[in-house]
C-alpha cells in the first residue's frame, strides 16, 4: 500500500509499505479520510521519538478485514479510530483514567497511523460511525473530543461566560461546544482575523486580535472581573500568562496548549492564581470511562444532530501523495490553513 513515512526530523516519504494483516483481535480499516493535526506537523518540524513511523491519528475509514476471534459484521461498517491504546490493566486504566495509563500506546505516534491506505488497529480502538456520516467530517471528530473533554475538565455549566484564548482547531471546537451547551458569553482571541471569522460563524460572541486590541481590558469590558473558565489552546507562553488575569477569582483554567519546554514563566503567576483562588486544570487528550469516554458519544451524538459543524474549519483537501510537499510548507509557514483533508485514493 501506499503511505506516508515520518524518515527523520523534516524528513516525510510518500512510498510503498507492507499492507498490514489484522491479527487475532483487530480489524483494518480502509482509511478515506485523514486529517493533519497540529500535533502531526510539531512531529515533522520538531522530530520525533522513533522513525520510521506512519504519522496520522485523525482517520476515519471502512473497516474491510478483520482478524480472528472479531465479529465478522464489522466488516463493511464506517468508523473512525480511536487512537489511543491504553493497557486497561493498571491502577490508573482500572480508574478510568486512560489517558494516564503506565504502557499506553498511542496510534499514529507510537504505533502505525493512518497516513496510509489501511491501518491496523485493536478492535477496541474502532468507534463505529452512523452510515450517513460524512468521512471527512468523522475524521474530525478526535479533536471534537479533546474540546469536549477541556470542558469538562473546566467543570463547565450552562450560562456561564469562557474566555477562549486561540482559534484554531481545538479552539474552533471549544466555541461549538460553548454554544452547544450553553455558555452566555463566549470571547475568542487569536493573531489571525480569519481564524477569528470562522470564531464568529461557529459561535463566538466576540473576538478579539491582541495584535489590535488589549486582551486584558477588553475582557473586562465585557465580563468584569473575568471569565467563569478560561481554555488555553495556543501554547504560547505569551498567552498562558494571559489566562489569569481574564478569568475571575475563583474561576478554572483548563490549559491544552503545548508550550515550549525552554521558557519559563515569572512565580508573579503563581501569586496571582493563589490571590484569586483560581483552579488551573492540565487537559491530556480526551478519554473517560467507559472507554473511550462521553466526549466521543457526544460528539457522534451532536454531528448526527447538525449542532456540531465540521465543515466550516476545512480550508484544504489534498491527495495523501501530497503530503510531503504540505508539510514542507507548513513548517516553512508558507501555507495559512485551518483543517487539512487528505484522501489516500486520489494518490494513484
Ligand atoms: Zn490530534
Ligand atoms: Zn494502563
């Protein structure tokens, strides 16, 4: 089959691979989605953990095979991949908390992932789609999961106000899911005017560009002493000090962005979290018990409904052989984007 391997650092290679066989207890999917996570491209630009690996865990597909002791029906159904596999047998799996799991692994960083024609995964790790769904929309359903999950993390209710700080796509995903559970106000910032439009059109109530206004005050202006919950998903360092003095005393901030681990932040942040009694909450993924968890369940639950809009945040669809020359200029920040769609059978 065809796929595309992560070689080395910067180094990514559409080419031929062994088409994997199910095993006794997994199935293989036939991918016909696939979209690039943020997380994808930081592997590729920053390097990675082992090489060769086949990048890719936002996949949904058909599954066409299955390997023995698994339920033949399987065959022919729409999925999408779950990716992460937890080992289910240590202290932290018997809790429910997966995502904390001593041996996971972790599909498309750990294990083969789906920039391919076919992928090999667990039975557990196939979370079965309704047929009418829409592949590319499924294919973004595992970052719907991570907002999901940032919320209730965040212990969000109905009617309260949220700062969210980036709009890109977890970003994009958390105002929908403000507004499917009924924030009163939701305020987005981010540099970029039209990630902020998308903002606008999936829910935000405002937006703001801290490259025009002041972010602090105008918060204030809106929400007085602050938001009730505060998502960080940018990252950036900048920002991450940002989320004090937006959010009320006694409010929680859920952070997901990735920072860099060579900067440091002034203890002045920790002074301001303790006089205002603010909750900070680190968010890892997107899992619950049961396995994977209510974030997936809703977020099948609300494309089904319509509330949930994945449409709007595609802004590419490419063919998979073209993913080595995206990357390329997406490392180079030579490709503005929102969400990218590869689809592995228009290579040939
Ligand atoms: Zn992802
Ligand atoms: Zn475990």
């Amino acid at each position: 089959m065809k796929a595309v391997v992560l070689e080395n650092k910067g180094v990514l290679t559409y080419k031929d691979v062994p088409t994997p066989e199910p095993g006794p207890g997994h199935v293989r999917l036939k991918v016909k989605a696939i979209s690039i996570c943020g997380s994808d491209i930081k592997r590729f630009v920053d390097g990675h953990r082992m090489y060769p690996l086949i990048l890719g865990h936002e996949i949904s597909g058909i599954i066409d095979r299955v390997g023995s002791g698994v339920s033949e029906d399987y065959v022919g159904r729409h999925a999408v991949i779950i990716p992460l596999v937890p080992c289910f047998e240590c202290e932290q799996c018997l809790r429910g908390h997966y995502s904390a799991c001593h041996s996971y692994s972790f599909i498309g960083s750990r294990q083969s992932g789906g920039f391919a024609e076919f992928v090999d995964l667990p039975e557990r790790n196939i979370f079965l789609l309704p047929d009418g769904l829409p592949f590319e929309c499924a294919a973004l359903i595992e970052p719907s999961t991570v907002a999901r999950h940032m919320l209730a993390l965040g212990d969000f209710k109905s009617g309260q106000t949220a700062v969210v700080l980036g709009a890109g796509s977890i970003g994009l995903m958390l105002v929908q899911w403000l507004r499917i559970l009924g924030a009163r106000t939701i305020i987005v910032t981010d540099l970029l005017e039209d990630n902020l439009k998308i903002a606008s059109k999936v829910g935000a109530h405002v937006t703001l560009n801290p490259s025009k206004v002041d972010v602090i005050k105008e918060v204030q202006k809106f929400l007085g002493d602050g938001a009730d919950l505060t998502l960080e998903a940018t990252g950036v360092p900048q920002v991450l000090e940002q989320t004090l003095p937006v959010t009320r005393p006694r409010g929680k901030v859920v952070l997901a962005g990735n920072q860099p681990l060579d900067k440091f932040l002034p203890l002045s942040f920790i002074e301001n979290m303790m006089r205002k009694e603010i909750s900070l909450v680190g968010c890892f993924m997107s899992y619950s018990a049961p396995f994977p968890g209510h974030e997936w369940t809703e977020t099948i639950a609300a494309l089904s409904d319509g509330s949930l809009e994945m449409e709007t945040l595609i802004s590419h669809r490419i063919p998979l052989s073209k993913a080595p020359e995206v990357f390329e200029k997406i490392g180079a920040h030579q490709l503005a984007h929102q969400k990218i769609i590869m689809n592995p059978e228009e290579a040939r």
